[in-house]
C-alpha cells in the first residue's frame, strides 16, 4: 500500500482544502476504487482554534506552517509531526489557498518526480480555474505554476531522510468561487493519486 498523507487547514482562514478533503471522502464513499492501492491519511484541520476564530494563526499567534522541524512547542505542530515521523508516508500534500493570485498553483519539494505529478494535477485543474502563469508568485520564482522553493518551517517530511517521499503544496485562487476551488482540489488530487499508482506499477514492472 501506498502511504499518502493529505492536509488541509493549517492557516485557519483557508477551509477551502478543509471542504475539499470532506468532499473527497463522500467521493470515496461512493467509490472506494479512486483510491485503489492506497492507505489515505487525511488531515483536513489542522488548525482548528484557527479556522475557528478565521484566523491564519492559531490561538497562540503563530503560523504553524513555519513552525515544522524547529523543535516548535506548538500542539497542533507536534502532533503533526509525529504523525509524519511515525507513517512514513510516501507522499505528502498540503492544500492552501491564496488570496494575492488569481490561478492555480503550487509548490514542490522531496523526490526528484514531484514535479511530475504537480505538473498534471495543476494541467487537471485547470477544468475549473486557470493557471497562475506569472513569473514570480508569492516573492519565489515560478514556472507554469510550479515553485521549486518554499518558506522555512512549511508542514513537510523529516528533513534529511535519503529516500524522501514525493511532496506536493496545492495552491488555489482564494478569490474565485469557492465550488470551483473545492472542484479543482478535488481533481487535482485524483490526478495525483492516479499518476503515482501508475509511476509505481511502472516501476514495479521494471
Ligand atoms: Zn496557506
């Protein structure tokens, strides 16, 4: 089984993912194929004294997505990792929402194919919202929507493991129609799980 860890809601005043991941689970209810060689581990809050208040931080004050791996006293943030320390996932995706872009986007970071499965997942998406084609976005160099840095202290895996999983950060457009963010996720995220069971068979085949 693949071990694919999904969270949502770490910045409070972003449900989008929440809705998102609750949309994903009545899919799977329907049909539990879509899933199909997968143990799912979905995290959709994160934050929840955050999404509470509507906050991007939680009660305390801090973002919790720069509090990762820095020995960080914050609850959610060490419960957090030790889920992702204790399941070594394979693959590791965060759902966000930005309210300074107008298209989708998103962040890679861990094993080299990432980037080929963000890659579809956005070009997935794009059924519902467009692309955030611009040059730079949120201060980091993009390319098609695609960022290969990211911030300090993000909800990522253990630093420094040599057979890192794939990890993907999806971005939407918080100003668009909310159903066409939790749509676009929704997609997104299907794409990836079926690009990353056929990259494995593939692989397995070899
Ligand atoms: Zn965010």
């Amino acid at each position: 089984m693949i071990r694919l860890g999904i969270f949502a809601g770490i910045h409070g005043d972003e449900p989008e993912g929440t809705l998102a991941l609750g949309r994903l689970l009545r899919l799977l209810e329907q049909d539990s194929q879509i899933a199909r060689g997968y143990a799912l581990f979905l995290y959709p809050l994160c934050n929840p004294t955050g999404l509470a208040a509507g906050t991007r931080e939680s009660q305390t004050g801090k973002d919790l997505n720069r509090e990762f791996w820095r020995n960080s006293a914050e609850p959610e943030v060490r419960f957090l990792e030790s889920e992702i320390y204790s399941h070594a996932f394979d693959g590791i995706i965060t759902l966000h929402s930005d309210d300074t872009s107008d298209g989708l986007y998103g962040f890679v970071n861990g094993a080299v194919l990432s980037e080929n499965l963000l890659a579809p997942a956005l070009r997935a998406g794009e059924k519902y919202l467009p692309r955030d084609r611009r040059h730079i976005i949120d201060g980091f160099p993009a390319n098609n929507g695609i960022i290969y840095r990211s911030y300090d202290g993000v909800l990522r895996s253990v630093p420094g493991l040599s057979r890192p999983p794939f990890e993907l950060t999806l971005e939407t457009p918080q100003r668009a129609p909310l159903y066409l963010q939790v749509e676009a996720f929704v997609i997104a995220l299907r794409t990836v799980l079926n690009e990353y069971r056929a990259l494995i068979s593939i692989g397995q085949n070899i």
